[in-house]
C-alpha cells in the first residue's frame, strides 16, 4: 500500500478522486487536475484559426486543437518529470510528484508518454499537411524544454517558443500556409507565455536558488513587476499588429482592449511575495486567452 504521507491532497479530491485507486499516479503525472496548461497551450492555436477567418472547418478545428492541446500538454508534463525527477524530489512544491516520489515507475512513465503522444499524432494527422509540417517542426523545441532551467536565466524565453507554437499551427490549418499575421500573432503569444510564466516562477524562487534551477522570477529579482510589465506590453503591441494586417482600422485594435486591461490588472495587483497570489494570477491568463479569442473571433470574421 502506498505511503499516506506521500499522496497529495490532489489525489483525494476532484477529478483524481473519483478515479480508481492505481489510476490517480498517471492521471497526477498527466496534471488532469490542473487544466490551466491546456488552456494555455490551446489558446494561441484558437487565436489564430478565429483571425484567419474560422473558415467552414473552423468548429472541427478548434474541437481538434483541444484534443491535441490535452494529449500534447499532457505528454509535455509525463516528459518533463521524468527529466527532472531528481530536481522534483528536492523541491517541496514538487517533492510528491508521481516519479519524484516513487509513486510511479519510469518505465510506466515512458509507456504513457508514448501514449499519449500516438494520441497527439491521431489529432496531426487530420490536419492540412503544412500544419502537420509545421507541427513536427516543433518537437525539437519540445525536447529540449526541461533542460533550459539548467542553461539559461531564461528558461521562460524556450517555454514561450514551445506553448505558442500553436498558432503557427492554427494558421495554416485554415489558409493552407503560415502568413505575416500569424508570425505577429506568435511572436505577441511568446512575450504573453514570458510574462506569465514569470508570474508563476515567483513561487519557486527560494527553491530554485537552492538547487540552482534558473528563472526569469530570480534574474530579474526586485524588477519582477516591471519585468513582466514590458513582456505583457510587448505581447499587446504585436498583437496590435496582427489585427491590424487584417482589419486596418484602429477598430480592429479596439477589440483588444479587454485582453490589454486584463493584463494592466494583472501586473498592478500582483504581489511579488505571495505564492498564494502569483499562482492566482498565473491562472486567470486563461481568461486572458479568453478574451484574445474574442478579440481574434471579432476582427477575423468581419474582415
């Protein structure tokens, strides 16, 4: 019988609780009970199948997108804990991770993740062939993710490249290839994963200094606030952009004036010392995808 003591609460609640006992390890090894990463990841790739026009697969399209969003995330996070299961068990808000803890072997590990990657190659391959290229194309980036915290102070920089790859996906997925907007729209979606990838490393950044893990949160120090701040502003005026190749009219870049005060709420109220709030924050920028889909939504089908 597995150890009390090293069975999250997670596991006893929710949507993990309801699963049969042996399940609830792989399920907390996928994160099925933090949807936030995807939605994150499934946003960008929505965004740009909305501008391009939604098209008359749109619908069929945005189901898929989800599907593989779920099937990728969830693969991207069994991958990163089996590279770093040694750092896991060292940090105490991941301590109790599946593999870190024992809960889970590495080969069952390995035999979902290849799982759950057939499952992603099911959703590519029912797209177009460009975005099957371009897709595949991102599983170098992918790869090498888990091993930037131990390169670089920027390690959020990578992940903004890898979770926004979606769009470049979406795009052509609609129009056959990648055009000028959807390369704006990417790069607005990177500076928007830095941000608030940095909001969500502010919970680790005595951790990570202890078993030197680097981190946009720890280089940038007492300049968080502003740091993030220009990441959000660099991702709105990118954003501004794209729209703007679509719909050249400062109407068009009015409908992004939710997702922009959004982010304004977001860097004002964030309290750089509190776990509690930055996580929070972290998790409303499903919101903020939200009302970029809109926005997307708005100018692509009135253009």
């Amino acid at each position: 019988m597995t150890d009390p003591d090293i069975v999250p609460d997670s596991e006893r609640r929710g949507l993990l609780g309801v699963l049969p006992r042996a399940w609830r390890p792989y399920a907390s090894l996928m994160r099925a009970d933090r949807p936030i990463g995807v939605w994150l990841l499934f946003w960008p790739g929505a965004w740009a199948i909305a501008l391009a026009g939604f098209g008359g697969q749109g619908l069929r399209l945005i189901l898929l997108f989800a599907l593989g969003a779920f099937a990728m995330r969830s693969a991207g996070c069994v991958y990163n804990d089996i590279v770093d299961r040694d750092l896991d068990a060292r940090v105490e808000r991941t301590r109790l991770r599946p593999l870190a803890s024992g809960r889970v072997s590495l080969k069952g590990a390995w035999i979902l993740l290849v799982v759950l990657s057939l499952c992603g190659l099911l959703v590519l391959l029912q797209l177009r062939p460009p975005a099957q290229l371009v897709a595949l194309v991102s599983l170098a980036l992918v790869a090498a993710y888990p091993f930037m915290k131990r390169i670089t102070w920027w390690p959020q920089a990578w992940l903004g490249l890898v979770f926004s790859w979606a769009a470049l996906v979406g795009w052509p997925a609609v129009t056959g290839e990648v055009g000028a907007s959807a390369l704006l729209l990417y790069a607005g979606a990177v500076f928007w994963v830095i941000g608030y990838d940095t909001i969500y490393a502010l919970q680790d950044r005595e951790d990570d200094a202890l078993v030197g893990v680097k981190s946009s949160a720890l280089a940038l120090g007492g300049k968080a606030r502003a740091g993030i701040a220009v990441f959000y502003l660099l991702a709105m005026l990118f954003w501004i952009a794209a729209l703007w190749t679509i719909r050249p009219h400062w109407l068009g870049s009015l409908a992004l004036l939710p997702v922009a005060l959004h982010l304004a709420w977001q860097v004002l109220t964030l309290q750089t010392g509190d776990g509690a709030d930055a996580l929070a924050k972290f998790r409303s920028n499903r919101f903020a995808g939200f009302l970029m889909f809109l926005a997307c939504l708005v100018v692509g089908t009135s253009a």
